[in-house]
C-alpha cells in the first residue's frame, strides 16, 4: 500500500483511538442504529448530492472549519485549500469532465466515540470507488460513456460541533487505477479464474444468463453437479419462488385477453375452507395478491393452528406470501377448468419452446443434468418431488429456458400496454425506492429508470434476476447452496455496472 508518509501519524492515531474505545466496550455499530443511520445520511448529502452533483455548498455546511484532508498522493488540505482544489478541478471543467463516487455496500463499518460516556464523534471506514465521464470533441457529457477511474479506502472522522455533526478529518488512500481494478474483474473473463472463486466460497453449481437488446445474449454455467461431473449450459434447476414471475405472467396474459379481471373479488371463483367465514376474504382480488396485500403468513404451516388467517386487512399492508400465490392458482383452476401447469404449457412455456421446464416433477425430468441442493456444509439435500403444482415454488427450469421467459416478460410480449404498465407500477412500497408491481418487484433508480426483479431462497436454492426494461438489459443467477446469495454483489457490478451498484445500494440499506 503505498502511503503519504504525512498522513500515517494521523492514520496512526485514529487507530488508535479506534482501539482505545473497543477496549473499553464501543463496539462496531449496527446498521440499524441511530448513529449509523445518522452517520450514513452525513455521507450521502456529502457525496451522493454533493460530490457527485458538483454542490460545492454541501461540503460546505457539511466540513468543520478546522477540518483537514489526508491523501496519500496529493499531501495534505485544509478546508479553504479543499474547497477551491474541488472547484477548479471537479466542478470548473464541469462541461468536459465529471467524476462520481459510489460506497462500496457493506464496506462501511462506523464506531462511536465518546468522552466520559458522552458522545462526541464516530468514526466512518470504508471503500468507495470513483467513476470518470470526459465528453470529447462535441460529444455532450450526458452521451459520454462512464468509466471505472479507481477505488481507494477512505477513514472520516465526524465531530459534533455545538449539536451539529461537522467532517473533521478526511483520509484517502491505497487508491488504486482503473488498471489495477480491471485485473481484479478479470475473474469474469476467465473461466478457471470462476471456478477457483467458487471453489473459494464453496459454491457448488453457479448460472448465469446475460440479456442484452432483449435477448438473451450469453448463458454461463460453472463448477460441478456432483464429484467429477461437470454441470453443462442447459443444467436444470430449482428456481423457488422464481415460480411466481410465472404464475403471475399467466394470469396477466389471461386478463390481457380479457378472460380475468385484476379487481375481481376471487371468492366469485374459490374460498379457503379456514377463512370462509372472516368478511376479509371477500376483499381479495388478484392485484392484491400479485402485489403481496392479502394479510396471509407466507405460508399456513408457521402458524400454531396450521390455519390460513389474516394478519391484517387486504390491501392496507405489504407481506410476502406463497399462500396469496396458491389461493389464485386454485381460483384459476376452478374458472378455466385447467391446472396451472396446463395454462402455464399453454401460455407461456410450448410458444416459448421451453422444453426444459416444468412445474412438476415426473419422469419428464433428465435428472443426468439437475443441480442438486446443499447446504453451506456440503450436504446434499432430497430433492422437493412435487406431484401436484405449486403456483409459488419449486419451478424447475434451465437458464436458456428462464432467461427466453424474461426477455418475453421485457418485450411485453402477449400484454396489452395497460396490464404492462400496470404490472411495472408502484403498487405497495416495501422500502425505500423498492416497490411491488403486479408479480415482480421494482427498484427506482432515478432519471425514469428503474429494474424488476425477484429472487428464490429454498434449501440448498439461492436465485435472483434483474430486468432493466429501458436498456433491454437483464441478469440471472442461479446457485444450488444455502448461501449462494454471497456471489451476487461481484456478479451484478460486472454486469450491470452503475445500475448494478444502484440497486445493491438500495438492497443494503
């Protein structure tokens, strides 16, 4: 790590006073603190609005007058030096030049500091990594192409200053260049560089399809089915509940074609024998259910009764739910006189030519090329042998045959444009800037864009996709480990790129 030799006292010292609180009992701080929350928010006006805005006046209000910032190539700056370094160098050539910085999620660890058990500061660590756009010529700095320029470690000491929290000291360093980060991502352009990462975080089988332009333009699988066997491209999987995008696409092409109504009362169709006496059950529709608002458990099992009930009125709350997914599957049945899985072959997957597909298990399944299931110890679990179908889980399926179904999805193909932008709108927030639509959920990334997505988590199953609809791009990535969800941040930032670390922002906070 190359270092300023000017800057590795202080470095030294708030090490030091790190230390000296942990000793006596200040931990790191929870996510869910104030302070970290408090903290966090200091970050964001200064970089998110301010530096990557070029508002110079969020620095500052944000920086204390005594403050000081330690780089390790560029010495050291008061504030007055700073501020006009920023001015003339970021924010002067504005027109040609514009840098954005972006925290690195889950790289931020914040501890408190206090003075006789009173706080008076915190310190922020972190990464974060910078990304370049240069207009040329008479190209327009909106169209030029954002670039990765490099990533350093930052340590930021806030004091509060008279109640008010004031950036004290700043320091900056093992920055590393573009080419040095682009070594590092190369991982992806080597596959035995893959399979050695996976071998790392013992992830047995991995997936991944990459759609551009609407089509799915690449499918990828690595690492093993079992000891010594290889898992080829068309490597079938259990999805979980990457079931649901399906059964919800069902149903929107049927009220496309105008055979369901979204806002249809479903006890016209079907009543669960556990709630047909509660005046609840006359409030459920299937926009409701898409969108997760039905007050159900995810699943009656976790009950003590073993009952279906509500926890809360339809439509006035978000709670995830398997049971809302089979109430309309049996809703459907009971109106068309078919099974899911016959409307699903119908609808979605023979147009599709999804051959390797299917709700249920039988002896339709090559079970030469199914990823088994395991558990972050290595232990292989049964598989789940649905005889019967289940509208929110267990879908097997291969990457090809998945990723064709979401570029239909992405196309909007056989959806009238209400039921779309229907399907694509805000029906219930579930944090902030994260939403659910009609079957998918929705991630606002500003400036008009935003993603669907969904994700699966089964024992021994860990899925994800993400649809960027305005680029017609897309990402899947299916694992067959309990914790498989540890590679995604890695893949979605290669793939994705800015979008990518938008959403990872959103999920983590």
């Amino acid at each position: 790590m190359k270092i300023n030799p000017s800057f590795f006292p202080l470095k030294a010292i708030l090490v030091g006073t790190f230390l000296f609180q942990f000793h006596f009992g200040y931990s790191q701080e929870e996510k869910t603190s104030t302070l970290y929350k408090t903290i966090m928010s200091k970050d964001s006006l200064l970089f998110n609005v301010g530096f990557n805005t070029c508002d110079i006046s969020q620095f500052e209000n944000l920086v204390s007058d005594n403050f000081e910032f330690y780089h390790d190539k560029d010495s050291i700056s008061d504030k007055t030096l700073f501020l006009k370094n920023l001015k003339k160098g970021l924010c002067g050539s504005i027109s040609k030049f514009q840098s954005r910085r972006y925290l690195i999620p889950n790289s931020t660890e914040i501890y408190p500091l206090y003075k006789k058990g009173v706080l008076y500061g915190a310190i922020q660590i972190g990464i974060h990594q910078f990304y370049e756009k240069f207009a040329e010529n008479n190209e327009s700095l909106a169209a030029a192409k954002e670039n990765f320029g490099s990533t350093a470690k930052f340590t930021h000491l806030w004091i509060l200053e008279n109640g008010i929290w004031k950036l004290r000291r700043s320091l900056s360093y093992d920055h590393q260049s573009s080419q040095m980060a682009e070594t590092k991502s190369d991982i992806f352009d080597n596959d035995e560089e893959i399979e050695k990462w996976l071998s790392q975080n013992n992830v047995p089988t991995l997936g991944i399809g990459v759609i551009n332009n609407g089509k799915l333009q690449q499918v990828k699988v690595f690492g093993e089915l079992k000891k010594g066997i290889s898992a080829p491209y068309n490597t079938i999987w259990n999805v979980a509940s990457l079931t649901k995008p399906v059964t919800a696409i069902v149903t929107l092409k049927l009220v496309s074609q105008g055979k369901w109504n979204l806002d249809e009362p479903l006890y016209k169709y079907w009543t669960d024998p556990d709630i047909a006496n509660d005046p609840n059950t006359k409030l459920l529709t299937t926009r409701i259910i898409l969108s997760h608002q039905t007050g159900f458990p995810n699943w009656r099992f976790m009950n003590e009764s073993g009952k279906l009930d509500f926890k809360f009125k339809p439509g006035t709350k978000y709670q995830y739910s398997g049971e809302g997914f089979e109430y309309l599957r049996k809703a459907l049945e009971k109106k068309f006189h078919k099974t899911l899985d016959q409307l699903a072959n119908e609808l979605i997957f023979d147009p599709l030519k999804m051959s390797d597909t299917q709700l249920i298990w039988n002896d339709k399944i090559d079970l030469s090329r199914y990823a088994i299931n395991y558990s972050n110890k290595g232990v292989a679990y049964e598989p789940t042998k649905n005889k019967t179908v289940n509208a929110a889980d267990d879908l097997l399926t291969s990457i090809e045959d998945y990723g064709t179904f979401l570029c239909s999805v992405m196309n909007s193909d056989d959806l009238s444009e209400k039921v779309f932008n229907d399907m694509i709108s805000h029906q219930i927030e579930t944090k902030k800037n994260k939403y659910f639509g009609l079957g998918f959920e929705i991630y606002d990334l500003g400036n008009n864009n935003y993603a669907l997505s969904h994700g699966g988590a089964d024992k021994g199953v860990q899925t994800i996709f993400l649809l960027l609809p305005k680029t017609k791009q897309g990402l899947l990535i299916f694992t067959n480990v309990d914790d498989g969800y540890k590679v995604y941040e890695k893949i979605v930032n290669h793939y994705l790129g800015e979008n990518g670390r938008k959403i990872i922002e959103i999920e983590t906070k």
